[in-house]
C-alpha cells in the first residue's frame, strides 16, 4: 500500500451513524401507533426492537397480533 493522504481535524461519525438501520423508523414510532406486516417481515422488526443500536426511547415495547393468515400487525404500547 502507498502512503495515504493523511488529513486532521475530520471528526468521528457517532457509534453506528455510519451503518443506519433500515428499522431506524421504529423510533419515530409513538405509543398507539401500528403497522401491518407479514410473517417473515415480524419476526424481524421484533429481532430490531432488541438492537441497541436502533437507540429506541426508555421503555421502548412492542405488542404483535397475527390478524390473517401470515398477516400481523405490530402497535407501539410504550
């Protein structure tokens, strides 16, 4: 490898701001509000809601209600 340029004064992007979640909406999320989604798609936004790295507000819960078959919908209860 050839020397590279080397520049000062860049700063770090936050942990994970590079790398953004395609969950990251979950937070916009506000308690009452819900969606619906198929089977496969629900099981990985509940695997999201787990992440740390979404930063999901304190107390940040999920409640899933299979509503058809391989239908569910997904509400923000707190």
């Amino acid at each position: 490898m050839d020397k590279p340029v080397i520049e000062k004064g860049i700063p770090m992007p936050p942990e994970g701001g590079s790398q953004r979640s395609k969950y990251y909406w979950l937070a916009e999320m506000e308690v009452g509000d819900s969606f619906t989604c198929g089977q496969k798609d629900c099981a990985n936004v509940r695997q999201a809601g787990y992440s740390k790295s979404l930063q999901l507000p304190e107390g940040f819960q999920l409640s899933y209600q299979k509503i058809d078959d391989g239908l569910y919908r997904v509400w923000r209860v707190a």
